[in-house]
C-alpha cells in the first residue's frame, strides 16, 4: 500500500462517496482506492459537509483551498516578504500587517494566516521572526483583577458617575491612567491611552509618589489639554492628587470599582504592549526617556484592527484638527 499522504483525484472521492456509503471500512476502502488510510480520514475530516461526504462537494472544497494555497504562495514575493519582515520588526502583529496591506489596495492584500504561516516556517528554519510577536507564539493568560481596590482615596468620584458617552468610545478626550512597576519595584511608567483612538503617552518616573505621578500627568496631558475630557484611574493611591490634577486640566478623575479591571481595560491592555518592549523580568529606573519616547512613536504608529487598520496617531489627528476647525 502508498505510504503518505497525497491529494485525492475527483474519481477517487466519487468511489470513496460510494463505498462509504455501502459499509465498507476504510482499511477496505484504503485497499480498493490503492492509497493510504491517513489519506480517507484527512480528506473525511477536511471536506465533509453537514449532511455527510458528498463527493462532488468535497471536491469543490479541496480545489478552491489548493487555489487559494497558490494564491497566496504567488502574493508571497521577495518584495512582499520584504514588507512583511520590516512591519514585524516593528512588532506589528501579523492581522495588523493584513490589514494595512489591505488598506494600501493593488494586488497588496494577503492573509493574517498566510504571515503567520511564513513565520513558523521561518522559525523552523533557525529564524528569529516569532520572536517579534507579542507572545512570542506562546498562549496568552488573561491577567486577573490586578491592583483594583488598594488603599483608600480622598473625595474619590465612582465610576458609576461617570457620563455615558464615555462608555460608548465614540470620541477623543477620555482617558484612562496607570502605572507599569519595574522588576523589584525599581522605575516606574506612568501610562496615559485615549478610549477612542487608543493614543499612548507615557512618561517615566522615579518613584510611584502621588505627587511625581500628578506632575507627570499634568506634563503630559497638558500638551493636549484641549482634548482631555475625562479620566479613569483605579484606586492605587498614587492617584490621591486627583482634585489638583482636575484643577489643573479641567477634567474629573473618576475611580473603576474595586475588582473591577475590565472597566479599564483598555489601559490594561496597553499596559501589556508596552510590556512587550520593557518585560517585567527588567528594571525600569535604567530605561532612558528616548527609549520610552521611541515605544510611544512605535505604538502610535501600528495600525489596529478596531480602527480600521489606521494609526492611533492618525485617528487622534484627525479628530483632533476637526474640534479646533469647528471651534
């Protein structure tokens, strides 16, 4: 009997239909068709539709996948692997890429599969690409309730609150604020995202003080003062100065209940992209200001998926530029 795996011929599926359906095994049926039984139960698992194997079907399946297989090897040419491997240095994922291929149009789209496809294969081979993704390749934990619930602050304002609009993502201005902690407490970020175009600023700190948090907040959020409605914070008393922070900035902090994470959770995910640059094994009072300065442009600069494959910094421009026109 062939050992191995070969594609089956149109012939071949109407026989195996056939003898499928009068009972024979598929060691028999194997036998019969002159080819391996991995070969029956691939192609059974891979082209069977709801109602049973029908061969006329599963061959419609397998050459429009053999086809879409040729496409894509065509797509991936020198100069096409080429882009690929510089946005993948820059630690876009490989959807981003996708996407922003698709965006530029003429003949550039190619799928998020197809670049994850080409870096296992290039892992395979002694290459370094996975090491680019966020994971590495490796499965994602979900983080659990993090830090909500610590300490007690002075004329805290509830969430509960906070204007409904900001829940609805549906304009600049509303922010969310944390703190990334360097291995043995040693350094700390301080990290700003806008809710609706997922901007990030970041300022480096020396210690997690109230007071070196709010200058640090007022530095940096002052540079877009005009577009800073609303705050959200958790209770991490390095946020006590939120009344002086409001005075400065004309914006009311509000505090997500304790426990309750996902209520900023797009700062804790933002929290996670920074980490992919300044890992938690590393402290951060030795990381300079230009490289905390070059993880912000390069954050800034990614497309994402929820906007469309464009910028944080070109969504934040853009909305930006139409409140002063309007002004």
């Amino acid at each position: 009997m062939p050992k191995g795996y070969h594609h089956l011929t149109r012939d071949q599926r109407c026989q195996l239909a056939a003898l499928k359906d009068s009972g024979e095994s598929i060691d028999d049926i194997a036998m019969q068709l002159n080819t391996h039984r991995s070969t029956l139960y691939r192609e059974l698992s891979r082209n069977q539709g709801e109602t049973g194997y029908e061969y006329q079907q599963a061959h419609a399946k397998a050459t429009e996948r053999m086809t879409n297989v040729g496409e894509n090897a065509l797509k991936m040419t020198f100069a096409m692997i080429a882009i690929i491997e510089s946005k993948l240095k820059l630690q876009w994922s490989p959807e981003q890429i996708a996407g922003w291929l698709k965006r530029r149009g003429a003949g550039m789209a190619v799928s998020h599969e197809t670049i994850y496809k080409y870096v296992w294969q290039n892992k395979k081979k002694g290459g370094c690409l996975y090491k680019e993704l966020r994971h590495h390749g490796k499965k994602y934990n979900k983080r659990s309730s993090g830090k909500a619930g610590r300490g007690c602050i002075p004329g805290r304002i509830d969430i509960s609150a906070r204007p409904a609009i900001v829940e609805e993502k549906a304009r600049i201005g509303d922010w969310e604020i944390d703190t990334i902690i360097g291995k043995a407490q040693k350094g700390v970020i301080v990290s700003m995202v806008d809710r609706h175009s997922k901007l990030t600023l970041l300022s480096k700190v020396s210690h997690k003080t109230a007071q070196e948090v709010q200058e640090a907040l007022m530095s940096r959020l002052g540079e877009v003062a005009d577009c800073v409605l609303t705050i959200t914070a958790d209770n991490g008393k390095e946020f006590a100065n939120h009344r002086e922070i409001r005075n400065e900035l004309g914006a009311i902090v509000y505090f997500a209940r304790p426990y309750h994470s996902w209520e900023r959770g797009l700062n804790e995910h933002t929290n996670g992209l920074v980490r992919q640059y300044l890992p938690k094994c590393e402290r951060l009072d030795t990381v300079t200001k230009e490289a905390i300065v070059e993880i912000e442009r390069l954050l800034n600069n990614r497309p994402r998926k929820v906007l469309q494959f464009r910028t944080p910094l070109e969504v934040f421009n853009a909305q930006r530029a139409k409140i002063l026109n309007s002004s």
